[in-house]
C-alpha cells in the first residue's frame, strides 16, 4: 500500500538554506540559481543522459552547491528518480560526500517508482558510505518530504544482508514491525536462510513465530528453509512432526526440495533405513526422485562402505533415464579410492570420460588427484591423453600434481612430455614447474637434457633462478664435470644472481672427489673475495681430507692460509685436527 505524503513542492520551506543569500534578489543569488538551473536540467533529462553538473567544464559552479542545496534540488527533482539518481553518483567524492538524508531521498523515489534494483543498489552504496548511520530514522525522516513506498524497508534489509550485516538487517526488520508496518514473506526469507546458514537456529525459529503473529504467510521456500534448520541442527526428529502440523494447518504439500533436503538430513545423522523408506515413498506422492536424491544416497552408501549398494542405486538411476553429472562420478570414485578399490577407480573414471560429461575443474582435478595417490601414474597419463582428445579442460593444478608426482617416481622424459600439453593448451608453466623437471633430469644424471630444458624455458621468458644454477651445478660436480660446474658461475653473474653457500659447498665437493685440493681452496678463496660467502661447510670438507691424507703440518698451513681471509676454526674443524695428529702421534704437539 502506497502512503501519499506531501509532496516536495509543498514541503521545501521546511528546510533551511543560508540566510544570507536568501535576503538577495534570485538573480543576484548564486545558490538560488544554481538549484534552480539544475532542477530544471533534471527535469528535462532522460534517464540515460549525462548528468546535469558536469565537474569539468563547470568547476567555477562548485562553491555555490552545498549540502543543504543538494537537498533542495532532490527534492525539486522527485518525479525524475533517474537523473536524480545519476545526479547524485556524479557529485566529486573528492568535494562532497552525499548524506544520509540525500541517499534517503533517492532510495524512497526510486522505490515509489518501482525502479527497486536501482534503489537496492543505492542502498548498498549508502551502507557503505554511512556504516554508523540510523538508515531507518534517515529513511522516515525523508519520507515527510515526499511520496514513498513501503517496500523501501525491504530492501534496505536486503541490502544489509548482501553485506552480511545480519544483526542490523534483524534490529532493522523488528523496528519496522514496532511502527506498525508489514514486511512481505520474501523479506522474511532473506533473513531466515542465512540464520540457518551461520547455525542461528534460535533466532530463525524466533523469526519464524513473530513472522506468524503478524499474520504472514510462509510459502514454499520459507517451510523449507525450516526444514533444512531442523536437519541442519540434528533434530531430523522433529522433522515429520513438523510436516504434519504444516500439511495440516497450512495445506503444504512437500516438494523435491522438501523431500531432498529431509533425505540429507537422514543420511548425515546415519539414519539409512528411515532415508530409504522416504526415498520409496517419494513416488507414491507424486514425486520422482531426481539426480540430487539419488547422489545423496549413492553418497551416504559410499560413506557407509556399501559399495556394492552405491554402484547398483547408480545403474538404477541410469535405467530410470537420469543422466549422471560429474558430481556422482566423483562420489563413487571417492568412495572405490577410499577403500583401495584401484580397478573400479580407473574404470569409473574412464566410464566418465567416455559419457561426454562437461569435466569441471574440481572433479578434473580430484580424478588426477585420485590416480597419483594410487600409483597409476601412466594410467592416469592415458587418461589426461583422453579428456584432451575429447576436447575437456584439465586444469593447471592437474597438470602440476601429475607432473610433481612423476618427478617423485624419477620420470623425467614423462614429466617433460606433460609440460608439453601444458603450453599446447596455452598454460605457462611457471619456474616452479620447470626447476622440478630440471633437478629430476639431474638426478637421473640426464644433465644434457637438464640444460635443453633450461634453454626452452628461458625462450619462453622464463629467467633462470638460484635454484635452477644450484641444481646444474650440483649435477656436473657430482658427474666429475666441475671445471664446467665452476664456469657456470659466471652465468650467474650475468643475470646478477649471487652464489650462496650451497653452490661453494658443492663445488667445493666436486674439487675433492677429482682430487685437485688446490682447487677446491682456490674456490674457497673465490667466494670469499669476491662475493663474501663464507663455506664453513667447505671448509670442513676440505681440512677432514687433509688431515687424513696429507702431513699434518699441510693441514696446518690450510688452516692459518684460510684463518687469514676470515674463516674460523669449528668445533668440527678441531676435531678433524685433533683426528690427524693423534693418527699421526704427535700428541705432544
């Protein structure tokens, strides 16, 4: 019901402008002019023109527009919501943030003339901008100014729900029905759901009832958001008490939903026998179960270990003519994994693919996902070779867990060929991805094929890292090739990338094993001088070989020659001494 009030026309005295250029003839009086200039743009304007105060090309009318003539021109342009509407969102932020009482003014317009997404959508702006603000008491105020619509409270309550400000939209909702006004039942609804979503099951029955003491009507989605409150909160119990006062006192007869939503509360209070029984009456009253009732059971089987139960409620669905989605593939996949079933897992899956499902990501996903747990890694390549061929997306993260997994199981040439369908089907494959390959090739000693991969991807843009130079180098010197480890450094300088530690350590390594300890001090030195890393690691390696294969007194030159650029003994250092010289008998020194 529409409350007509007096209009904007009758009402502006009642608001104050300055006094001051009021005592001023109107043509002589800025503000006066300027409201008057544009109430009339608004009033010519359609609603897709541009606004009415460009703050461009028409800066120099800035100073004369203030809040109060803001209001004043709203409230001269209430038959045009529209350009009112686009009037206000022009204002500059930076100059004028629009009030409460303009945003009010708008939003009942708006609704008054049925334009209710375009109010909804204010209403949201106007949360944002005033979080504080008592918008119900702005809302009220406004309307003695002007013709408004009820439904202005719905959805302002709507909008605090969109932004999940449930107490308020609750505080909000209670104090419309204090003054005496009627909510309608999709307002109810909007409150209900996500009481029962944030486990509120007090407040949503609370709801319920005073929605009831006001002679509300619930409808079909109303009874079944109760009943998936009744389900959700363990009291499946109560459930057919409550169906019956309904189907009595109100005439409701349970739908799909209804039905669907007691058959979930069943299966997840393990109640498989009551959630059958329901499922068979279903028919009986007129409704067949759909692809949603059959999951949650096939589902709740699966969870049960009834596998063999699951499979034949699935071959029933498929008789019945229901298509099954990629949903209740994954279930029974899940549940055959779940229980070491290994050959139901591939056979499901490759049943999946050969249906044309439309394979969503996360099904796409768990299925790799499920095959690498197993170790059916060249089963599920079969499979990626499959869903590609039929044209069905897999995912980056698919790509990446396979590609990991065969990295782990040392298939280096596997992982490179998947990498491969990864750019065909326009993926980039990140440094990550490319590292991993590139140490597997190392540690299968492939280093040939190391730096081919390396090579494509620093073609695609790719820049090696510290990693990717810490693995080659690692793989030459443990290959005998550290000489070619060593001139790798000075690709590193190129890309400004500074060794650490580990890289040292590694050659230093290398050096040993090829016995050239020369060497191997000489690259101790390097790092020092010309990067500051100091390889205490190195240095230990290096010394335990002297003390145990050379004269002591050369193990004593090493350790003053490398005290002297900054190395300090360890307590690993002095043990290795103290190995030699006791080898060595020469305790006495």
């Amino acid at each position: 019901m529409r409350s007509l009030l007096p209009k904007a026309a009758q009402s502006t005295s009642l608001l104050l402008l300055s006094p001051l250029p009021s005592l001023l003839p109107p043509s002589l009086n800025p503000s006066l002019s300027l409201i008057s200039l544009l109430s009339a743009r608004l009033r010519s304007l359609s609603p897709s023109s541009s606004p009415p105060l460009n703050p461009l090309t028409e800066r120099h009318l800035l100073p004369y527009l203030s809040p109060a003539s803001i209001t004043r021109v709203l409230l001269l342009s209430l038959s045009h919501p529209l350009p009112s509407l686009s009037f206000l969102l022009s204002l500059p932020s930076s100059s004028f943030t629009p009030t409460p009482l303009h945003f009010s003014i708008v939003s009942l317009s708006l609704s008054f003339s049925n334009h209710f997404s375009q109010s909804l959508k204010l209403f949201s702006l106007f949360l944002t901008t005033h979080r504080d603000a008592d918008y119900l008491s702005s809302l009220l105020s406004a309307s003695r100014f002007c013709n408004w619509d009820p439904s202005v409270f719905s959805l302002l309550i709507k909008a605090l729900v969109r932004q999940n400000r449930l107490d308020d939209a609750l505080d909000t909702c209670r104090r419309v029905i204090g003054l005496g006004w009627s909510l309608d039942v999709n307002t109810f609804n909007c409150l209900l759901n996500p009481l029962v979503k944030s486990g509120s099951f007090e407040k949503c029955w609370d709801l319920y009832y005073q929605m009831r003491e006001i002679a509300v009507s619930p409808n079909y989605y109303t009874y079944n958001i109760l009943i998936h409150a009744l389900c959700k909160s363990g009291d499946v119990a109560k459930v057919e008490s409550f169906l019956e006062d309904i189907e009595n006192e109100d005439g409701f007869l349970p739908d799909l939903v209804t039905y669907n939503t007691i058959l979930d509360g069943f299966c997840k209070k393990r109640r498989l026998n009551d959630a059958f029984h329901l499922f068979d009456i279903m028919p009986i009253r007129g409704i067949e179960p759909d692809l949603v009732s059959y999951t949650i059971l096939i589902d709740a089987l699966c969870k049960d270990e009834r596998l063999e139960d699951a499979h034949k409620l699935f071959v029933k669905m498929k008789n019945v003519g229901i298509k099954p989605d990629g949903f209740v593939y994954r279930v029974l996949i899940n549940g055959y994994y779940e229980n070491g079933r290994v050959r139901e897992v591939k056979l499901m899956s490759e049943e999946m693919v050969a249906s044309d499902l439309l394979v969503d990501d996360s099904t796409c996903e768990f299925v790799v996902e499920s095959y690498v747990k197993i170790g059916k890694l060249i089963s599920c390549l079969n499979l990626v070779a499959l869903l590609r061929k039929k044209e069905i997306f897999i995912s980056y993260n698919s790509y990446f867990g396979l590609i990991e997994a065969l990295c782990m199981e040392k298939r280096p040439n596997a992982a490179k060929g998947l990498l491969e369908w990864m750019v065909n089907d326009k993926y980039n494959p990140n440094l990550e991805v490319y590292n991993l390959i590139i140490n597997t090739f190392c540690e299968s000693n492939c280093i040939k094929d190391a730096f081919q991969l390396m090579a494509e991807m620093e073609n695609r843009g790719i820049t090696p890292s510290l990693d990717t130079w810490r693995i080659l180098i690692g793989c030459l010197c443990k290959l005998g090739k550290s000489t070619e480890g060593e001139l790798l450094l000075q690709e590193l300088i190129k890309y400004k990338i500074k060794p650490d530690c580990d890289i040292c350590t590694k050659l230093v390594k290398g050096f040993i094993e090829e016995k050239d300890l020369n060497k191997a001090e000489s690259i101790l030195r390097h790092f020092v001088e010309q990067f500051g890393v100091y390889d205490n690691l190195g240095f230990n390696k290096l010394m335990k070989v002297y003390c145990e294969e050379r004269e002591m007194s050369e193990a004593l030159e090493l350790q003053d020659r490398m005290m002297q650029i900054g190395f300090v003994a360890s307590g690993e250092t002095c043990r290795f001494i103290i190995y030699g010289l006791c080898k060595n008998g020469e305790q006495s020194l």
